[in-house]
C-alpha cells in the first residue's frame, strides 16, 4: 500500500504475491477500482443502495407508511404548514407556532402534503424521498473517503456497506427519517467542499457554497451544529500542522455564508417567543424526559406535551422556549439529587448510542461494525491521518447531546456513514494480510 498525496493506494504486487492464498482477488478488483472513474464508483453505489431501499420500500409498504404516520410531530407541523402556513401545533392539541423541529424537513413534508394530500399515499411518496436522499448519501460516501485521502478500495468498501444497509435499524431510519437522510447529504457535500477548499486554491464560490450546505445542514438536523462548528474553528486556527487551515478570510466567508442562511429562522424565533432560539427549542424538554424518577414510557406519559395537558397548558402561558427551559431546569435539579444514578444512566445510553438495541442478530451486525469502525479509527490516529481528525471530531461532538436524552436506536443514523468509511480500513487490509512484510501495504501520511 503506497501513499500518494495522501490517498491510500494499493500497490501493483509482483507475480510470486499473486499466487498467495486470499489475495488473488484483491489483485485483480484493487487495479480495476483504481482504473475506474469516480462517477463511476459513485453511480454504482447509488444503483445499490437505490435498489435495496426502494425494493424495501415497495415490498413492505403498510410498514413504512404506518412507522411514518407514527412520527407525529413532524407530521403535524407539517399539516399545519400545508393548511394554513404556519410552522405550528407539533401535538394532536393545538400549542400555537412551534420551534420544536428544524424548518426544512416539515416544510418539505408539507409540499407533499399539498400535492398528494394528507393520505397514506403521501407518506409512501415521503418513504421515497427519503430513499432518495438515503441512497444520495452512500455515494457521497464514497467521495468524501477518497477526499479525506483514505483511497478509493477503502471508500468503495464503505459505500458499499452503507448502500447494503447491513443492519435494518440504518435502513428503517433511511425510509423514514427525513431529517436525517437529509441533513446527512448536506453535512457530506459541506464537508468536502471545505477539503477541496483547503487541497485546490478556495475560491470564494467554493467557500461560499460550503457555508450555505453548512446552514441548510443545521436547519435540517440541529444536532450537526456543533460537528460543523468545531471543523470551522479547527479550519481557522493558526497551526502549521492543522489538516483543515484555511486563510482566515475564507473561514470568514463560510461563516457569513452560513449565518446567512440560519440567522433568518433565529430571527423568526425572536419575533415569535421573544426569546433566541437558534434552530430548535426543545432540549429541556428531551433532558427531563431523560432525568426523573420513571421509566422512558411512563415519563412521556407524564411530561411530554403530545400527552401531557399540564406541559401543554405550560407551553400557552409562558410560551415553548420558556416550558422547555423550565422542564430543563427540573431535570437539573433530579441530576443533583441523583448523581449516581445519573452517571450509571449516561454511562448506558453511551453503549446504547454506538451499539442500538434492536433483535440480537440486527445487535450483531451492529456491533461487528462499531468493532470494525474502532479499529480503522485507530489505525488512522497511529498514522496519524487527517480522516482520523474530521472523524475524532464528528465522533467527539456529534453524540454528545444524546448521551443526555432518551435512546433510540434511529440517533446514530447521521453519522453512521462515518463508521462505514473507520470500518472499511481494516476490511481493506484483510485481504493482503499475506502479503511480505518487507513489502508494506498498508500506510498513510498527512497530505
């Protein structure tokens, strides 16, 4: 394995290597996968990873339209924004104008609505779109791996895997979670327009266009912000060996680019609540939901406001911002009485965030990838490669916030490409695992 630019490639073995027991078949798809064009690779995947969501998709129909007929909150605001125009009553009861969700994939679902109706043959046309945009992020998987210098075997192998869904957990959440499938494609597109910034000479259209995929990310799936955030920051700073340094001028421009596209909804929010909420109002809400004395169902009987008519009445008198906030400030007060159990509750959802708990054999494969993912992980920081600093930061930030709140399994989906891509280093590897010692194959080196 050679290293070229920072790119992982296989090199070319001798004629004696190819008669080694497993790697006559790494010898003859690693040339080709080098020889083919990247939108060539790219389009494969999508054809893969197409085929099996849309196949899902048609084969079990009743599933997908009742599990998306089942998340009522983005489903309610977005027949409030199809009937009247008002981002609005999240709950079965009427609470008013809402900052419960991000803007973009309720507004989306309501142009549905409009057009299709509010019926189950709408849901099933949202199922595709969010097979589409799915399937749209398992290519980009595949170009963000070979522009995070991690070579085309690697970045194949893992566009593979996220196109195969090889757990039903990533693929119920595929077909149903638009937030999730979308903000996913933008985060990737953000991202490696902010590489190709920092490889090619950043243009201002470049930089530009980094900044509004950074905004419409936020706006789509709040929990990115802070992955985006902090690749900002590390692009800003002064240090000769950092991976992502840009000019302080074009970081200026990302920002503004993507403030641009935020500030508005903040705005909005202002005007609405009196109060700045940024994109999203209800982590005190999921933080108390987490932090109290019962169990997960009994507590979103009891507090939550889609069942709860005392929060519900909170939320008309003092306005959702401040509810939210108030629920929060009660959850506080149980973490200070019950530390303990708190940290024996964290330490848990911790292990739940990486390993969901869904059937045994979806729990296997769940693991076998999170295993795989942690071993090209730390493969790269070893070599000291520059994907191990945009992961170690997306690990580091992304999850954070639902170590916090109740688990459920679909929270990893954002970021699960980026277990595919940790996960394919080693099973790249494997296959030359015969190969001389005195002949390397494997290694990488900062760009």
């Amino acid at each position: 394995m050679l290293s070229v630019d920072g790119e992982v490639k296989m090199g070319i073995p001798d004629k004696s290597e190819g008669n080694c027991p497993g790697n006559s078949v790494a010898v003859r798809f690693a040339p080709w996968v080098d020889r083919t064009p990247v939108w060539r690779l790219f389009l494969l995947i999508v054809i893969i990873g197409a085929t099996v969501r849309v196949g899902a998709l048609t084969l079990s129909p009743c599933k997908y339209v009742q599990i998306l007929e089942s998340h009522v909150e983005a489903r309610n605001i977005a027949i409030s924004l199809a009937r009247t125009g008002d981002f609005a009553d999240p709950f079965r009861v009427p609470t008013g104008k809402t900052a419960h969700l991000e803007p973009v994939a309720p507004f989306l679902t309501s142009l549905i609505y409009r057009t299709w109706g509010i019926r189950p043959r709408a849901e099933f046309v949202r199922g595709i779109v969010c097979a589409l945009f799915s399937t749209l992020t398992c290519g980009l998987t595949v170009l963000l791996g070979i522009e995070l210098g991690l070579g085309r075997l690697v970045s194949l192998c893992a566009g593979t895997i996220a196109a195969l869904a090889p757990h039903g957990v990533q693929l119920v959440s595929d077909l149903t979670e638009l937030n999730g499938c979308l903000g996913t494609a933008l985060f990737i597109c953000a991202v490696v327009l902010m590489l190709q910034a920092k490889r090619y000479a950043p243009s201002p259209l470049r930089l530009t266009a980094s900044g509004v995929l950074s905004g419409l990310t936020m706006l789509t799936c709040n929990s990115l912000l802070a992955p985006l955030a902090v690749l900002i920051v590390c692009a800003a700073l002064p240090v000769k060996w950092n991976p992502l340094r840009l000019p302080l001028t074009s970081v200026i421009v990302m920002l503004l680019s993507t403030s641009f596209v935020v500030i508005p909804w903040s705005v909005r929010n202002l005007l609405v609540f009196n109060q700045w909420v940024t994109v999203r109002s209800n982590f005190g809400l999921e933080f108390r939901l987490a932090q109290n004395d019962l169990s997960g169902e009994a507590s979103m009987q009891k507090i939550h406001p889609a069942n709860s008519q005392e929060t519900r009445e909170l939320i008309r008198r003092v306005g959702e911002p401040a509810a939210y906030a108030a629920l929060g400030r009660d959850g506080l007060k149980w973490v200070r009485a019950h530390p303990i159990e708190f940290l024996e509750r964290t330490l848990k959802r911790v292990v739940y965030f990486w390993i969901p708990r869904t059937r045994p054999l979806r729990y296997v494969a769940s693991f076998a990838v999170a295993l795989g993912a942690l071993c090209g992980f730390t493969l790269l920081v070893i070599r000291k490669h520059r994907a191990a600093l945009i992961v170690g930061i997306l690990w580091l930030t992304f999850p954070s916030v639902y170590y916090l709140v109740l688990s459920y399994a679909r929270y990893q989906q954002p970021m699960a490409f980026s277990l595919y891509l940790m996960a394919s280093v080693p099973i790249s590897v494997v296959p030359r695992k015969h190969h001389s010692e005195s002949k390397p194959r494997f290694g990488w080196s900062m760009p």
